[in-house]
C-alpha cells in the first residue's frame, strides 16, 4: 500500500499600509511680524493669500496653526526651509512636525 502525501501550505496576508502624514504647525511668538509668516505660507506652503491670513490670525490668536499637512520627507524639508528662511531674515519662528 503506497504511503498517502498531504500538502501543506503556510497562508499569509500582507496588509499595505500608506506612509504617515505630519502637520508642519507654526507656533506664535512675540518677535516675527504677521506679514512675514503670511509670506511663507504664500511662498513655502503655496497657500492663497485668504488662506495665509486666516492660518495667520489662527496662530496669533491659539499659538499654534497648521501650516501644511505632507508625508514625513516633504514635511521635513518644508520645515527646514522655513526655518532657513525665518533665521536669514532674523525671526525666531518655531516650526515643528505632528503626527496625524
């Protein structure tokens, strides 16, 4: 009698999963002019001038706003040019990265 061969397999599944995106957030200080923040979200973060003054009062107003929502890479180098930007024209605008 022939000895019977079972088959085993190992079933897997792979679940994608897309890159987190982060916030670049302004944070208000005492010392960068309204103006100079309306022209790095118009520059820097491409936003219309409307847009730019309403996330402007928002900083002013909560201390904090969103300049941009991007995966981790473009949120990065959005951030270190602003920063860039901010510290040549003598401004210690503080910008961070958050999670969503």
């Amino acid at each position: 009698m022939a000895k019977e061969q079972t088959k085993t397999g190992v079933r897997s599944s792979t679940r994608l999963q897309y890159p987190s995106k982060y916030n670049v957030i302004f944070h208000n200080d005492d010392f960068t002019p309204m103006e100079f923040v309306v022209s790095l979200l118009v520059e820097v973060f491409d936003r219309s001038l409307d847009q730019a003054k309403d996330i402007t009062v928002q900083i002013h107003e909560t201390g904090q706003g969103i300049a941009g929502t991007y995966y981790h890479e473009i949120a990065e180098q959005k951030q270190q040019e602003t920063i860039v930007l901010s510290r040549h024209n003598g401004h210690p605008l503080k910008v961070t990265l958050q999670e969503i």
